[in-house]
C-alpha cells in the first residue's frame, strides 16, 4: 500500500487527503499530522464563522486575476479544478452553497461548522488516519530513485516513513527552513489583506460610511484598485482598501506602512468630468444650497466633510460657487490624500504572501522539482488571492492535483 503522509489538518491538507482516497477508491494508507489539538482552525474563524468557501467566478482566466501572486501558474491549474469543481464536490457530499450578490459562496447553513462536519465525515468514512497534536519537528530524504522514503521526524521524537508527502502546513516558518535546507527557495512572507490605519483625521469621525464604487492607490504613481471602500474609526476598509493591501502587500511592507494614499471617491470619473457636471449643477439648480442639492453617490455626511475640507460655506448656492471653489472641491473628491501609518487586522480573512517559490513546483501536479513525491499545497505557496473565496479555491485546487498525481498510477 502506498503510504502517503500530509503535513497539516488544515484546509488543504484535509481536501488532498480525501481526494486521495476518493480517487483511489479508498486503497492509499493516508494520515494527516496537525500539531494543534484540533484539524481546520482557520477554517472554523473563516469568512467571520460563516467560511466563505469560493467565488462565483467561473471563467479560469477572469478566475486567476484575482490572485497577487500566482495569477500564471492558476490559470491552468484552474481548468482541472476551479469554482464550479467545487460546489459539484459539496453537492456531492449534501452541502449546498450560496451565492451572495459579490460573488461570495457561503453554505447555506452559514456556518463554517458545516464545512468541518462534512470534512470529518468523509475522513471517518474513507479511513484517513487523522493525528492530532502530532506536530513534524524535521524531514529527511532516504535511499534514492525506486527506494526512496520520507522520513518524517515528530514533536515526540518518534519516526515513521512515506513513500509520499504533502507538505500543507499553510504559512509556517518552520517548514519553510525545513524546505530551505532540501534546495527550495522560499520567498519572504509578508502579510496580505489587512485594513489601512492613516494618521488622526477628521475623515475618522466619518466611521461606517462606505462608497460603493470609489478607488484607492499608492499615491502618487501606484496602480488604482476599484472597489466599495468603507471609513472605519480608524483608517479605510471594505473591499478596495483589502484589495491595495494585497496587490501591494509587497510594497506596503518595504514602506514599513507608512505612505501617502491617494482616493477618488468616484472611482471612474476623473476631477475634469466632476467639474463639468458641478458646472452643469450651478445651472440646473441654481437656487438650490449647495448643502442640499449634493452628488447623487455620497451620504451627506462625506459630502458635507469635502465641503468643509474645500473651506465652503454649506449654506452657499450653487450659482454662487466660484469657478475655483467648483475646481477644488472636484480635487478634494478625486484626489483625496491620507497618510498611512499602519496596517489593521481584518477579522474575516488574512493570508500571507510568499512562501516556497512557484518556480520550484510543477503546477500540473503540485510536485517539487526539486525532490520527487514531495508535494506542496495551500498557503505553504507562494500563492495568494484577493479576499471573496479565492484563497479556499486556491486550497481545494492544488490539493485535487496533487491528489490526481498522487493517484496516477493507481
Ligand atoms: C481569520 C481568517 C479568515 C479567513 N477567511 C477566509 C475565507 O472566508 N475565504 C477564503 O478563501 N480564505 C480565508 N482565509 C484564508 C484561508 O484560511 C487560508 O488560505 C487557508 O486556510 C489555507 O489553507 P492551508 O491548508 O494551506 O493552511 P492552513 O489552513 O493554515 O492549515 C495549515 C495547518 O498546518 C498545521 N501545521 C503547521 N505546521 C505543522 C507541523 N510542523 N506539523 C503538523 N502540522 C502543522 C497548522 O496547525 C494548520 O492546521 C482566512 C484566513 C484567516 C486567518
């Protein structure tokens, strides 16, 4: 019997494991080693306990631009498991997902506790050994070519040894050394999907309002992320602030946090087109304060701070706005500078960017090019997704691959 050994009972660990033995029809010998006390942990928190399981996106080429790192390696990938792979599977297993109107796929039960039953069931069923505080403290590589074995190394000293090993221990800085040390490179983890923290403004006292469609940037040359963004007590969050976090976790690290963002609070229109159309507005509605008579997007509270922030008197009217007051306020709008001195924790999801080198794996079947049968999967990768489900997919992918390699001479 093939003895196959996956490090990690998280996501991708526990998917690869039952893939391995619904592809084999349930003749591979398949232990999973978590060193924590209980499998699934991020898991269980995700998506705020509901678990946002993937996305409504179906098309892999769409699909794989939702992800920083790992945009080319995905888009094929996902043509051997993507979105649609993944409701069939948990249809399969009675579990039905939702569709939220941002694409976001939840259970219908909106708990991620129906996700981990469904995954303890099938690991029951299917007689995958599943090893609780059994942390991986070191890995060897023994014999060669036809003979050779893993030789895993446990918290407790004690050995056992693998034909085959899936490395899926998420972002842990452990494995990466171990990892290191077998000629992988690793590259630098840094955070990914976090809230923006600016300097003490009156914005702040704006907190829980959210434009639906404004966008925000490095200023000043960085690239626009277009998205509802939402004004928290403390800086910016909602999706276009998650997405800057992630596309310039990079960036956002070397700068220590600590940088000039830019927003247009209208995502598309630039400040030439608003001040026309407040041109027109000076017309149209003449008589009408300015106060009252605002842009159709903004809760008047944010309308009334740009006013404020422009040094214009909110009972002024329209036809008495002068040409530069009409300039600075279509400025104030479209280029809305903050400074940001840290990074925030976003409770739903976080993940980590960089971790082994996706030039040292085969993404046609997840295998290190550097050791055969070791395999990689999850978070382990340097691999990581905007928020809305794309990291779960990127886990429930690259553990079927592995599984279907593993599976191939079955
Ligand atoms: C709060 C939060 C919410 C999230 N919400 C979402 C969401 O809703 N949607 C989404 O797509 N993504 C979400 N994510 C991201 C998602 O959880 C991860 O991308 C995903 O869990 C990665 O799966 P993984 O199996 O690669 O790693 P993990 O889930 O991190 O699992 C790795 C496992 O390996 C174990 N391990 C590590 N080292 C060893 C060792 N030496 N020996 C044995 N075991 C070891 C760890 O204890 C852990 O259980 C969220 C993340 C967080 C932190």
């Amino acid at each position: 019997m093939v003895k196959v050994a996956i490090i990690g009972g998280g996501a991708s660990g526990c998917f690869a494991a039952i893939q391995i033995q619904e592809f084999s029809k349930n003749s591979f010998d398949v232990s999973i080693f978590e060193k924590s006390k209980e499998p699934l942990s991020k898991l269980r928190i995700s998506g705020g306990g509901r678990c946002n399981v993937t996305h409504d996106l179906k098309d892999p080429e769409l699909l794989s631009l939702k992800y920083p790192r790992g945009q080319k390696e995905l888009r094929w990938a996902f043509e051997s498991f993507q979105p649609s792979d993944t409701i069939e599977w948990f249809r399969n297993k009675g579990v039905a997902l939702k569709v939220e109107s941002d694409g976001r796929m939840f259970p219908i039960t909106d708990s991620s506790e129906t996700i981990i039953e469904c995954f303890i069931k099938e690991i029951e069923n299917r007689k995958i050994n599943l090893h609780l505080q059994k942390g991986i403290q070191s890995i060897f590589i023994e014999g060669i070519d036809e003979s050779q074995k893993f030789k895993l190394v446990f918290e407790d000293n004690s050995e056992q040894y693998f034909d085959k090993v899936i490395l899926a221990s998420g972002s842990n800085r452990k494995s990466w050394k171990w990892m290191e040390a077998l000629g992988h490179n690793i590259i630098d983890p840094v955070p990914s999907l976090f809230t923006l923290g600016i300097e003490d403004s009156s914005i702040l006292s704006l907190s829980g309002l959210s434009m639906p469609n404004a966008s925000i940037r490095i200023s000043p040359k960085g690239k626009w992320q277009n998205a509802p963004l939402l004004i928290t007590h403390w800086g910016f969050s909602g999706p276009a602030a998650l997405r800057l976090s992630a596309w310039e976790a990079r960036s956002l690290f070397d700068l220590n946090y600590k940088t000039e963002i830019e927003i247009n609070w209208l995502g598309n229109i630039n400040s030439q087109e608003l001040e026309k159309i407040f041109l027109e507005y000076k017309e149209e509605y003449s008589s009408s304060k300015i106060s009252n008579k605002k842009y159709p997007d903004f809760p008047s509270r944010l309308w009334e701070w740009f006013l404020t922030d422009c040094n214009i008197d909110k009972d002024k009217k329209w036809i008495d706005l002068s040409k530069n007051e009409i300039r600075s306020l279509a400025n104030s709008i479209c280029h809305s500078k903050f400074q940001m001195t840290s990074k925030g924790v976003f409770k739903e999801e976080f993940v980590t960017a960089g971790g082994i080198s996706r030039k040292d794996i085969n993404f046609k079947t997840m295998q290190s090019k550097k050791i055969p049968n070791l395999y990689f999967t999850g978070e382990v990768i340097d691999v990581d997704g905007i928020t809305g489900g794309f990291n779960f997919q990127n886990a429930w992918t690259t553990a079927t691959l592995a599984a279907k390699d593993i599976c191939k001479t079955f």
